[in-house]
C-alpha cells in the first residue's frame, strides 16, 4: 500500500512538472496583473451563431468620450464580417459603422453625450463565426480617443 501510494505521489508530482512546463499552470500560482488601457475580451459564444466581444477603459488617464476606429482597425479571424454589429455601453452611442465580407476593412464613431468614462465598458460586438475559434480584436494603432472637449488622448 505504502508503494502504491509513493507512485501516486510521483506521479502527481511529474503531472505538475509537466504541465507547468507546458504553461498550463501560468496564472494559477500567481495573481493576474490587471491591464490598462483599452482591454479587449475574449471571444464568448452567446448563442449557437452569435458570439460578442466587449471593449473596455480601465485606468485610463482621462475619460474617453469619443472613439475613431479607422479602416482595418478591427481585426478578425474566422467572423462573418457582413453580421459584426457593435452597440455602445456604459451610455456610449454608435453613431457610425462599416463591416462587411466585401472589404477586410471594418471602421466605427462612438461618442459618449456627457463626460465620457475612464473606467468600464466602452463597445460590444456581436458576430456570426465562419469557422472555429473565432477571433476579433482592435490594432490601436488604427484608434482614436478623444475627451469631452475633442482633444485627442494622447496616452493610453
């Protein structure tokens, strides 16, 4: 019993060697260091077809009343570009959009009608997936924020 036991223990013991190796465990040990900026969730299956991914501002340095997604600047993978439909939150107001499967250019303008956020969620895209694992994200290199005078943020 006392050998059958000291296996399972070794064994147990290896698992854990493996699997951290294999960054399995990464997270589990150590707590999650929040991010800043404009965070930009996961996808998440909603329904059979629709899938959403939220876009947040966490700790940003002023609040964000207006935001400029220019062409190309969402970026996907495996989404019907023709069903992506994005909503404002947090009072946001989607005031223009362009998606579709003819163009891999997608664009947004959401505005904020008062002070705008700094903290919490900003857009929510909802999307028809044409394949496993899809994925949707924003290059922020291709995004501008701007406050509740229009002044660019510059920072973020």
């Amino acid at each position: 019993m006392r050998r059958l036991v000291g296996r399972t223990a070794l064994g147990l013991a290896a698992l854990v060697l493996v699997l951290a190796a294999a960054g399995c465990l990464e997270g589990l040990f150590a707590p999650e260091i929040p991010a800043t900026g404009l965070v930009v969730s996961q996808p998440s299956q909603m329904s059979d077809e629709t899938w959403v991914v939220l876009v947040s501002a966490t700790e940003m340095p002023a609040a964000v009343s207006g935001i400029l997604i220019d062409a190309g600047g969402v970026v996907t993978e495996n989404v019907d570009r023709g069903s992506i439909a994005a909503s404002g939150m947090s009072g946001f107001i989607v005031t223009a959009q362009q998606f579709d499967d003819a163009s891999p250019l997608g664009q947004l303008v959401a505005v904020h009608p008062s002070a705008g956020i700094a903290d919490g969620k900003l857009l929510r895209f909802t999307f028809a997936a044409t394949g496993t694992a899809p994925r949707l994200t924003l290059d922020e290199t291709r995004i501008t924020l701007s406050d509740d005078q229009n002044a660019v943020l510059e920072e973020w």
